[in-house]
C-alpha cells in the first residue's frame, strides 16, 4: 500500500485516498474535535475549575498555584490519575488567550506537571478542552491519547494547526490558543492521558458522541485517525 500512495499521477493518488479513507471509516469511528461547538448538540458536563467539584470558588493571585485533590471532580464524574494543579497563570499572552477563548482566569496543570492523567466514571464518548500553548518552548505542543477500559489506544494526536484560533505574542512567550478534543462512536472513553511542556488547559467539556454526516469523517478524520492507529 505504500507504494501505491507514493505513487504518481492523479489517478494514483485518488485510488490512495479512497483506500485510505475507506480504512480509517471502517477502523474505530473515532476523530478530533476543534470547537466547543461539538458539544451544543449533545448532553455533555462542563468543568471550567474555577470552582472545585462542590462548587468551592478557587481564589488564586496571578502566578499562584494550588494543589488539586485527586477526587476533586468526583462528583461531575471525573477522577484524576496525576498530581496537577489549579493555576491563574501569570503570563500576560497566556491571560490574553484564555479571555479571547471566553475561559475564565484559572486553568490547569501548571508548571509543576508535565503530564495530565484522568479517568471518567460515566460512559463518556466525548471530550474536549481549551488549549493554550507557548510554541517558543515547545513548538510540538500537547500530546492528547484516549484510552478504553482496557486500556487499549482509542486514538492519539499531536496539537497542531488544526486545532489553533489564534496567537498572542508578549515578551517570551508566543501562545497559541485553540481547543482540542476527541471522539469514539464505538469504544467509550474510560481515560484521557495529556503530555505537555508549556501548555495550559481549561474548561473540560465531555459528553455523547455527536455522529458525524456521512462522508464528513473520512476527510476530516483521516490525519488523525492515521495518526491514532500509528500509535497504538
């Protein structure tokens, strides 16, 4: 199959894509989100942290931090894997990018953690989270894999151009801010795993699975399905 996609021609490179797109559509039915938008149609939990899970308000200074209780989201039905913390990041491009996201001022994990481990208690098909990340330090980004219960790679992708809205540039840091998230028709989401190294996240949204129109997924997906099964 290689060989074919390397292929010259038009007629080649068609035949490459159809097969292509005909394996990803028939493989896991999972792709990426790229709005809160995929959520408006769908029942589905927001966690924004700016209060915790019994509705607490978290008061933080700019640059301060506070450790967050695993079980903090319990009761929306989330329980976290890795120590992270709340965080009102003190970077004025960050700050910029939260407010042009309409995010509130605190996110997580800070700093202080590099990856982002959390389960979901309920059958969950679908999440999303706003993302924003310094690409003058880390010009790859985030790395967002979903799990089944088994523990099995649903699907993995790299934060990318798809997924960005904007930039702010201040000093240092050039944040670009988007959102990102993932869906399964068929597998539920029992795990999510976020790598970062200069990313900050918020308002967790996460919910059913929105079914996309036929022919919308073989496209639209085909990156990142191709990427998810690559990592398995």
């Amino acid at each position: 199959m290689s060989q074919t996609c390397g292929s010259s021609g038009l007629l080649a490179r068609v035949g490459c894509l159809v097969v292509v797109s005909g394996l990803a559509a028939g493989a896991a039915q999972a792709g990426i989100i790229t709005s809160r938008d995929y959520f408006a149609s769908t029942p589905h939990t927001l966690i924004n942290f700016e209060t915790d899970g019994q509705g607490n308000a978290i008061n933080l200074i700019q640059g301060q931090s506070q450790v967050m209780p695993l079980n903090a989201y319990a009761p929306q039905g989330v329980m976290f894997n890795s120590q992270i913390r709340w965080v009102n990041d003190g970077n004025a491009a960050f700050d910029g990018a939260q407010s042009a996201l309409g995010s509130g001022n605190i996110g997580i994990p800070s700093s202080y953690a590099s990856t982002v481990d959390f389960s979901f208690t309920g059958t969950v098909h679908a999440f999303g989270m706003f993302v924003v990340n310094n690409s003058r330090s880390d010009a790859a980004g985030p790395t967002i894999t979903a799990y089944d219960a088994s523990g099995n790679v649903i699907q993995s992708v790299q934060w990318g151009a798809q997924f960005i809205r904007g930039t702010i540039v201040s000093g240092n840091t050039t944040a670009d801010y988007g959102y990102a998230g993932l869906y399964s028709l068929e597998a539920p989401i029992a795990r999510v795993v976020i790598v970062k190294h200069a990313a900050l996240l918020d308002d967790l949204s996460f919910g059913g699975a929105v079914v996309p129109a036929p022919g919308a997924l073989g496209l639209a997906g085909v990156a990142g399905l191709v990427l998810g099964r690559r990592r398995r």
